[in-house]
C-alpha cells in the first residue's frame, strides 16, 4: 500500500496523511506534547504501514478470553494451528497464518509481520485459503483482557496497526461495557474495517441466536459501527464460518483494507486535532482591539506633544524669519521645542535611527499602564477561541516589549523637523531687510538735516510725499510697514505651523501603527496564522 499509487483512495489517502503532518508540525511547541502524540504515531504508523506491502490484507482476530479465537482460526485455516486447549484462558503470543499473494515469496508477508513483531508464522498450511483468499495474513492475538499486563499491550498495539479486525464475543461478553467503551466505541471511524463475530453460537436456539445477533447489532451502531458486519459462527460446528471467510477472501481481494484502516486513523487523530485548535477568533473585536492599541501607544508615544512642539516650533521660525529685523532676534533667544524634545530633521540624516535617542521623559504611569493593558485586550481578542497553550505563545511574543524603547524610537525616527524654508518667508524676509533699509535712510536723512541746523548751515529743501516730508515718510513708513509684514509673518507661521503639526501628526501615528505591528499585531498574527493553517491542515485531513 503505498501513498503514492496512482489510485484515488492511496492518492487521497497521501494528501490525508500530509496534511496531519503538516498540522502537527504546526502544533509543535504550541499544543501539549501528550495531544500531539497520537497524532505524530499516525503518521508514522501510515507511512510505515505504505513502505510495506500493498498486496497483503493483515487480519487479526480480537476479544476476550473464552471467546473462541483460536478455535476460530482453526476453522477458518482448516487446520490445527493454535492450540485452544492449552493456550486458554490466555494467549500469550499472536499466531500468524499467512497465505501468500500470487508471485510472492512470502517477503511481503515477512516483512508485515516484521513491522508488527509476530514470530510465530506459519506459511500456506490451509488448502482452503489458498483457494479462497491469496495474499492474506490472519493473525490470533492475545486476550485483551488478559490477567498478564504485558499480553494486553501486545493485543493493544496490533489493534492500531493491523487491517482488519474481527472482533470475537461469546454470548456471555458480547454486551461487555468495558468492551464497547475502552475498545469498539473509539473504532467508530473504521465501520468499513471492523466485523464483528458472535462465535459459539451452536449454543444458542435459532429464535436466540437471531435476537442477540440484532441486539449486538443495535449495540454496534450506538458505537458508531453500524456499517461493520455482524456474523453468527460457531467454531466447534462450522456454522458461519465459510460466510467469514469469503469475507476476509473478498476484503483480501479488494487490497484496500489497509488504505481503509490508515485512512480512519488519520481522519480520527485529524478530528482530535482539529478540536484541539479551538474556534477562530472574531475579526471584529480583533479590529476595534487593534485599534484602541494603536491609540493608547499613540497616548504613550507623546504624539499629541511632538505635534504641538512641531506647531510651536515652526511659529518660533517664522518669527525669526519674517520677524522685524531689529526685534526678531529675540525669537531666536527661545529654546526650540523640537530641540529641546531631541527631535530634528538633521539628526535623522546621519542614517543612525537606531542609536539616536530623544530628550523626552518616559510615559507616565498611567500611560505605561493603559499601553500594557491595551496589548493585553488584544491578544485576548485576537486569540479568542484559542487552545489555551497557544493563547500562551501568542502572549509571550507580544509581552516581549521594551515599551519605553520602543516607543522613543518611534518618535525619533520620524523626520518631524523641516529645512526648507518657505518661499512666502523669503519673500516677508527680503521685504522686511527693503523696509529697514527705507527707515534707516529716512532716520539718517532727519538726523542730517538736524545736525544741520543745529550747526546753522543751509539746509537743502527736503522734497515732500504726499504732504509729509520724505525722511519722515521713510522712517515712519518703514518702521510701520515693516511690523504690518511681521503681522503677516506670524499669522503665515501660525498656519504653516499647524499643517506641519497635522503632518507630524500624520507620520508619529503610522509610526506608531507600524510598531504596533511590528512588536504586538504582527507577532500575535503570525501565531494565529500558524493556528489558522494547523486548523485547515487537520480539517483537510478529517474531510
């Protein structure tokens, strides 16, 4: 049986497998040890059984003490195999029968039973099989409900790896509890490979054997196997024996007993892991999470503060720029506040974001703790429905924050500085330098023609604009023009400092959303994105 045959069962089967790899490699470190271990020995189990023979069936014979197995074997192969009479009330060791597929050597069936660690083999001693059935391995096991320990987990194992199970009861133990709940209700995805045989029932009147054939039947399908075949035999008469093998016959025939058993090993451990990875989470609650995270860092980050210093600074330089040139120099005697936060453009165009740190104070308290608290809610809201062992990984990668650090370097690698120098200053500027220019000359002119008079020498005739002497106009209407031009510096600065401010703004916020993402969202995605591919793997495995 291997995975890879052209079939569509083996090739189903392939992508199964693969898939539950798949799921448990992405469990690996997030889901307990103990609920991936059933899992990973599927997969382990199918691969071993597929590298194996294709063209045996291998057939165990399963119950209780008393109930007939070896008896049964006997009949079946036609010939004294087991030994009922000396092996009861245990069978310490299972017994193979083997009937060699045509064209082999027995190294098939050698190498099966290898896998499954029989030693007692014996080789083509029933004529009847040979003529019913050919690539057939019929094998006793020990009583599952041995007194020795060590014959319960013999039996226990063969359970998981053999193809075929004929599970034999006697009238007296067919309704067993411990039975149908440790043994027949978890084989409830194996119908197509389960039979049970209701042996010894010679013992039983006609109108008997047909009512505990039906009540077993009822008792199968409330174990999830009412598609698995219930046979009346008796071992001792014959009856119902060669309806059983004419079963195993066509099931041998069929060669499809293993991809069946390994297909419902795997759809069962898929099942398992799939409620194992929970529910996936509410993409809304994960978003408004998301959201009021990003705001509380902005609140953290001082985003409102470096925008307002961004505002307050660009007035302070619009000042110094449009400002009267005989006053503006007291703009330039205050502190910059983006200087005095660490921030500027030129700091940034050393390339050295990462070693630059800002004047900031930290977060406070208060702030520190709503930016952890907000962290918190969304992992809660982005793990809900998690198993918790996950929920627990996506928490370690998103607590693992230096948010102080984090924070400073969001802001300062935001070019929240210009220097570029507005055209419309330049312009205030030059007409500010024309304007006490114009003063200048006027107030030298009157002081010329004061110095003068005062030394009663002739004056030359001052000319006269617009009613007034010239000097005076000069003087006077430069000093006023020249603080009308500083007004209009100011109100320009105002505005270009509250766009620079909403820029800032704008920057600090994707600044702070990429953090976010980077140190909290991007991480906790990543974690649930693994949850979301173990989920669709070991969904696609249980299909």
């Amino acid at each position: 049986m291997a995975l890879n045959r052209g079939s569509g069962a083996a090739g189903t089967l392939r992508g199964r497998v693969e898939a539950l790899d798949e799921a448990v490699g992405l469990a690996r470190g997030r889901l307990p040890d103990d609920a991936l271990e059933a899992p990973a020995e599927v997969v382990a189990r199918a691969r071993d059984r597929a590298a194996l023979s294709g063209e045996y069936t291998v057939v165990a014979l399963a119950g209780a003490t008393g109930s007939g197995k070896s008896s049964l074997l006997n009949a079946l192969a036609d010939a004294r195999i087991a030994a009922p009479g000396v092996r009861r009330p245990t069978t310490g060791h299972p017994v193979a029968v083997i009937v060699p597929a045509r064209g082999d050597a027995d190294e098939g069936a050698d190498d099966l039973l290898d896998w499954l660690d029989v030693r007692d083999r014996h080789v083509g001693v029933s004529r009847v099989l040979q003529e019913s059935a050919t690539g057939l391995v019929l094998l006793d096991l020990p009583d599952h409900d041995s007194v020795v320990t060590e014959h319960r987990a013999i039996a226990e194992r063969l359970y998981e790896r053999v193809d075929l199970l004929v599970w034999v009861v006697d009238p007296q133990k067919y309704a067993d509890a411990a039975l149908h709940s440790r043994y027949l209700r978890g084989l409830r995805d194996h119908a197509g490979v389960v039979v049970l045989v209701l042996n010894q029932a010679d013992r039983l009147s006609p109108a008997d054997q047909r009512a505990m054939v039906a009540d077993l039947q009822r008792l199968a399908a409330q174990d999830g196997l009412g598609a698995s075949p219930v046979l009346a035999v008796s071992a001792s008469t014959g009856a119902g024996v060669t309806e059983l093998r004419d079963l195993l016959a066509r099931a041998a025939q069929r060669r499809l007993a293993a991809t069946e058993r390994v297909t419902g090993d795997v759809r069962q451990a898929a099942r398992t892991l799939v409620e194992a990875c929970g529910s996936p989470p509410d993409a809304r609650r994960e978003v408004g999470a998301a959201a009021a995270l990003v705001r509380s860092w902005e609140s953290a980050a001082g985003v409102d503060e470096v925008a307002d210093a961004v505002r307050r600074s660009t007035r302070r330089s619009a000042r110094a720029a449009t400002g009267w040139p005989v006053t503006r120099w007291v703009a330039r005697l205050r502190p910059d506040p983006l200087r005095r936060l660490g921030l500027g453009r030129e700091r940034l165009q050393a390339g050295q974001d990462d070693l630059l740190r800002s004047s900031r104070s930290a977060p406070a308290a208060g702030e520190r703790s709503a930016a952890l608290s907000a962290v918190r809610s969304y992992v809660d809201a982005a793990t809900a429905g998690a198993p918790d062992h996950w929920v627990l990984a996506a928490r370690s990668r998103a607590a693992d924050v230096d948010l102080d650090d984090v924070l400073d370097r969001t802001v300062v690698r935001v070019p929240v500085g210009s220097a570029r120098v507005p055209w419309t200053w330049r312009v205030l500027a030059f007409l500010q330098w024309v304007l006490l220019v114009a003063a200048a000359a006027g107030l030298l002119w009157l002081l010329l023609l004061a110095g003068l008079g005062w030394l009663q020498l002739p004056a030359p005739e001052t000319p006269m604009w617009w009613g007034f002497p010239a000097p005076t106009v000069l003087l006077l209407g430069g000093v006023l023009a020249g603080l009308l031009v500083a007004g209009v510096g100011w109100v320009v600065g105002a505005v270009a400092g509250r766009r620079r401010a909403a820029k800032a703004r704008r920057r600090l916020s994707a600044s702070v959303a990429e953090s976010v993402n980077d140190h909290v969202i991007g991480p906790v995605a990543a974690e649930m994105d693994a949850l979301a591919r173990c989920r669709a793997a070991a969904s696609k495995a249980a299909a």
